[in-house]
C-alpha cells in the first residue's frame, strides 16, 4: 500500500524533475493503465496525480502534511 509519505515523495521529485510537465505524465499513466484494465494502479496514479496538481499549483508544498481520504 501506498503511504502518503510515498506520494508526497514521488510528486516532489516528479514536479522537481518536469515541472507542470508532471502533470501531463500523470494524466497519461491514468489513461494507459485504465485503458489495460489496470484499475487498481490507475488508482495509485489518480491519488498522485492530485499531489501533483496541488504542487504545481502551489497549494502545498515538499513539506506540507497531505491526507489520503
């Protein structure tokens, strides 16, 4: 299972790495992986997608406590 530690960690070093590109990335594991039937790490991807776009839109920051609902 993914912690939000984990999420937090791979949105930073996406955002560090490619900027608003990250996001893009993202939007395209999504739909790669639904598009195989991969619901469950589709899932994982949406979860960080989210971290991403908060990051890249500057409502939370590499050490801003996130909450996985």
């Amino acid at each position: 299972m993914i912690t939000a530690e984990d999420l937090r960690s791979l949105a930073t070093y996406l955002v560090d790495r490619h900027g608003h590109i990250a996001v893009d990335y993202a939007n395209r594991a999504v739909f790669e992986l639904e598009a195989q039937g991969e619901e469950y790490r589709a899932d994982a991807w949406k979860a960080l997608r989210s971290v991403v776009v908060d990051m890249v839109e500057g409502r939370i920051t590499n050490d801003s406590p996130i909450t996985i609902q």
